[in-house]
C-alpha cells in the first residue's frame, strides 16, 4: 500500500473508524477485518509511536525557540553551565572514593573523562565570565 493511503488508513484508526467503514474506503486493495486486525497490531502500533515521537520532538523544537527568541536568551549559556554544575555537583553529594577506585580499575580512561568533563566545565565557566565582562557596559556613576 502506498504512504499516503497507510497514512490515511492510520488516521481511520486513529479516529475511530469501524474496519468495514474503512475496508468501504480502500476497494482496490482487498482488505479484510483479518488484514486490518493484524496491521492494527503491528503497522498501526508502529505508527503510533511514531507519532508520538514527532509530537515530542515537536514540543521540545517549541520549547526550545522560545527560550532562544526570550528576551533573556543570552543568560541560555550561564543557565546550562549552572544546570551541569549543579548535576556535578549532586554528583560530587554521593561520591565515594572506594567505589571510584574500583570503577578506575576496570576502566582507567573513566579518570580522564571525569578530569575532561571538569575542565569543559571550567573553561566554559571562564569564557562565558569573560564574555559578559566585556559585554556589560561600566557605569562610571
């Protein structure tokens, strides 16, 4: 079947429609309640996950350009950097040595990645600083 009667066999379903109103609808492909049960069971299921994949993909592009068009956008950045250093450091509440130690020992790059992730963090950090620094006009009153 074609993608766009599959689309329009989809919305059938999801609206509603009764198998006969819809086998009334596509003639030329022979479909039976059997054909349609089965394809509500896997076709259709697929597609709704789909769809719900999209719409929340959707929401999230929304989201995200509002806060990018917000008057405030530019403090997006110093935002994220709190966000991450606040999940350091929860991160840092529950931190025990041993545990570090053991995981170490079957991964030794894990120490490199950590150290890696706090200097982003730093660096990040500093630029931004710097950044709005130079940006901030200085009141001479």
């Amino acid at each position: 079947m074609p993608k766009e009667d599959r689309q329009s066999l989809n919305e059938m379903l999801r609206d509603g429609l009764t198998y006969a109103a819809i086998i009334k609808k596509f003639p030329k492909f022979n479909l039976n309640e059997d054909v349609l049960s089965r394809w509500h069971s896997g076709g259709y299921q697929d597609w709704l996950d789909e769809q719900g994949f999209l719409d929340e993909m959707s929401t999230r592009l929304d989201f995200a350009s509002s806060v990018v068009t917000h008057p405030n956008a530019n403090r997006l950045t110093e935002a994220s950097l709190r966000v991450a250093l606040l999940r350091m450091y929860t991160l840092l509440l529950d931190f025990d040595p041993h545990d570090f130690k053991e995981a170490l020992s079957t991964s030794p790059g894990l120490y490199a990645k950590v150290l890696d992730s706090v200097v982003k963090l730093t660096s990040g950090a500093i630029k931004h600083e710097k950044h709005r620094i130079m940006n901030t006009p200085i009141s001479l009153w």
